[in-house]
C-alpha cells in the first residue's frame, strides 16, 4: 500500500519570502501521480499543481513549483512570493497510474501554512 | 458548471439516526469518492465508484453504505449515526479515460453527532 508523509504539522512564511512544504511517499510502483491540494479556510479543496512520475521535468504553476526527486521518493512544494492568500493547509496526495481500482488518492496528513504581513 | 456539489452543507444529527448525504457531479465523471476529513489525519477514502451501479469499499468503510444509480449521483449514508462519525465529508469526482486527472472535490458537509 502506498503511504504519503507530511512531517511538518505548520510552516510560517513571511510575505513575499520563499517556503518548501515537504512531502514524502512510499510506493513499489514506477507509474504515479503526485498532487497538492489547498485548502483554505473556506474548506474547498482546490488543486495547486501535479506532476507524472515519468517526466523528469518539475511542474511549475506560476508561484508555485515542485522539487520531485523520484529515486528518494520526495515531492516538495516551493511558493514564491508568498501572499496572504496562501494561508491555509496544503495537502500532498498520491494516486497510482493504473486504472480502475488503484484510482483513489491517498493523501498526506497536511500542512499549516501561516503567512505573516 | 456547477462541478461538485453537495448537500447538506451542515448537519447535527443524533446517535443512533440516520442520514443521507448527496453528492451530484455535472462534468460526466465516471469515478466517484466520498472521504472524510478529520484534525491531524489528513482525507481518508470511505467508499468510492468507478462507474454506475458500481461500488467499493475504501480505507473506513465501517458504519457506511453507498449507492450510484445514477452516473452523476453518488449517495452516502450513515444507518446509526455514532459520535465517531463526526467529521467533515468530502465528495470528489475525477475523469475515467484522462487517467492523469486531478479530482473535482465538493464544499464538503460538516456532519456533528452528538
């Protein structure tokens, strides 16, 4: 079964700064896609960027860019130019590639992100 | 486009009472979730369907029932309502043939049992 780890519970930014959200998983499978998702107050989750575990290129998203690193199972989450709007818990999710049953997310713990004025 | 929707948006029920949540989808998705939320634990998969009339059990089904008759309906029901089932529930849906698709997900319901 696949795992996803979100080992910080809250991260602090101040606006305009940089953060790194991290996000680790676990799978025995080669084909796969990673996805954060935001959820801010108003509790939709909204989807922030994904990336295909075949391409080797990082997704990038505006402000936002990923730091996917296969062979070590790690998928970060950079926000530059931090805004306020950014506060809010960002989820880190896996879903296997293959169809059918395996089409279910499994999804991080989250992150708290505040963002100072 | 309405995308995902959900009602209720809010419910208090009782233990022991019954409810029925709906979620309705209007982007012709074959797959369906329901998940519940809770603090520390992340989104869990309760139920979810790969088409109509089909349906499967995710990681907490216990004290859940589910049904697709309709490809754009997904239902999830609580038969006896326990104070453990206090949650936020989320409905998702997402793309059959475009496999690479994020899902859809719905306001949520913030369902209290007291």
């Amino acid at each position: 079964a696949q795992t996803v780890t979100q080992s910080q519970p809250e991260m602090s930014v101040q606006e305009a700064e940089t953060v790194t959200l991290s996000c680790t998983y676990d799978t025995s499978e080669s084909d796969y896609y990673l996805f954060w998702y935001k959820q801010p107050p108003s509790r939709q989750m909204i989807l922030v960027i994904r990336q295909e575990a075949y391409k080797q290129q990082n997704a990038t998203e505006n402000r936002f860019s990923v730091n996917f690193q296969k062979a070590a199972k790690s998928f970060s989450l950079k926000i530059s130019d931090s805004q306020l709007g950014d506060a809010a818990m960002y989820f880190c999710a896996y879903r296997s590639a293959i169809a059918g049953a395996n089409s279910k997310l499994t999804f991080g713990k989250g992150i708290t992100l505040s963002v100072r004025p | 486009n309405a995308g995902v929707t959900q009602t209720p948006k809010f419910r208090v029920l009782k233990t022991g009472q019954s409810m029925t949540l709906l979620c309705a989808q209007d982007m012709n998705h074959e797959y369906m979730y329901w998940y519940r939320q809770d603090p520390g634990m992340g989104l869990r998969l309760i139920h979810y369907s790969v088409g109509e009339g089909t349906t499967a059990k995710g990681e907490v089904p216990d004290g859940y029932n589910v049904s697709r008759l309709k490809k754009q309906n997904f239902l999830l029901g609580l038969e006896s309502a326990a104070p453990s089932q206090t949650s936020v529930y989320f409905c998702a849906s997402s793309d059959l043939v475009l496999q690479g698709y994020w899902q859809f997900f719905g306001p949520g319901t913030r369902l209290t049992v007291l």
